[in-house]
C-alpha cells in the first residue's frame, strides 16, 4: 500500500498543478490526453499508461490511479518485475530502485526464516536419532536383555511420536515409566553391587 502511494505521490506532485485546473476535462485528444491530463501528467508513469489504453485520456478516477500503481508496487516488491507500469523520470527511477532492494530484502527475510525452521526440524530429529543410538549402544554394552531392550525401544518410539524426543540421556532414563527405570538400574547397576 505504502509502495503504491508514493509511486502515485510522485506522479502527482512531478508538475505544478496549479495552471492545470482550468484546463479543459473534456474528451478531445491532443496529443495523448485531453488538455488537463497532458497538464498534469506530463512526464510521469501515468502519461504512459493513458498513451498505452491502460486508464482513460483524462487520466481516470484516483481509484484508477491507486489499482495501476498497485500494479506497478506488488510485483516489484514481491519478484521485483516492473511489469508495464514503468517509472519515467529518474525521481521514479530511484524510488522503484529503493523499493525493488526493500522487496528483496524482505523476501531474503523470509526464505532465510523458512529455511531455518526446516534446518531445525531436521536438527531436533537427527539429535534424537544420535539420542536413541547412545541408549541403544549403553543397552549393548551393558549386555541387557533384548525383551528389555525392545521394551526401551518401544517407548523412546513413543516419546518421538508423542513429544517430539527428548534432550539428554539423563531426561531420558527419567522419562521411562518407573518400572522400566527400574529394571534399567537393577540390569546396569546389580553386577557392579555384586561385585563389591
């Protein structure tokens, strides 16, 4: 909206209007408008759209003015294209200028901000992988029982499914059912006591 008001503002403010105002609004052409039209938009973007068939000789309604102006602002910002609403003067120029490196800056924005939350996503499920690994690898060396071990599997399948994983080992063990904890322990724990 901003971007269209401005590319509009400079149109309007480009020629003194004030020897404008008493010219003819009638429907004879002279050269590409009637008398105001060419009056008070000589040498802007709008002379062009009038000479093109794009708005009336008199230059249309500021509604008009506002949807060719959006026209011109919308993809510049978005893809930066002008399109065929073209900036004339080089007042228009650098004001398109500045608004195609906003545009682009915006969108570098948010396809950096997407790409981060994609580059996360995949980060917390690989970290939960090198998780379940790390447990999996302490059951093996630990020699615990593999009806034990599937039952530690099912459960970290469901802290996945249900949470999204989890952060560390400890947090973990601390997740598991009691039961579970508890057979861990006494599996992982018992020989050392015994060995005392």
């Amino acid at each position: 909206h901003w971007a269209c008001c401005g590319f509009y503002a400079f149109a309007r403010f480009q020629n003194d209007h004030e020897q404008c105002y008493d010219l003819d609004t009638g429907d004879t052409i002279i050269s590409w408008g009637n008398e105001i039209s060419e009056c008070m938009w000589d040498d802007t973007w709008v002379r062009r759209q009038i000479q093109n068939g794009k708005l009336p000789i008199n230059g249309g309604e500021p509604w008009q003015l506002y949807i060719r102006a959006f026209h011109w602002a919308l993809p510049t910002l978005v893809v930066v294209v002008i399109g065929d609403v073209v900036p004339i003067t080089s007042n228009e120029t650098l004001y398109a200028f500045l608004w195609m490196v906003v545009g682009v800056t915006i969108n570098a924005t948010i396809i950096g901000n997407v790409a981060n939350l994609v580059a996360n996503l995949e980060t917390e499920s690989s970290e939960f992988v090198k998780k379940a690994d790390a447990i999996n690898h302490f059951m093996y060396l630990h020699k615990v029982p593999q009806d034990l071990q599937d039952r530690v599997e099912h459960f970290m399948t469901y802290l996945w499914t249900a949470h999204g994983g989890t952060n560390n080992e400890e947090e973990f063990l601390e997740d598991l059912p009691s039961t579970l904890q508890m057979e861990i322990t006494d599996h992982t724990r018992l020989k050392h006591i015994k060995d005392c």
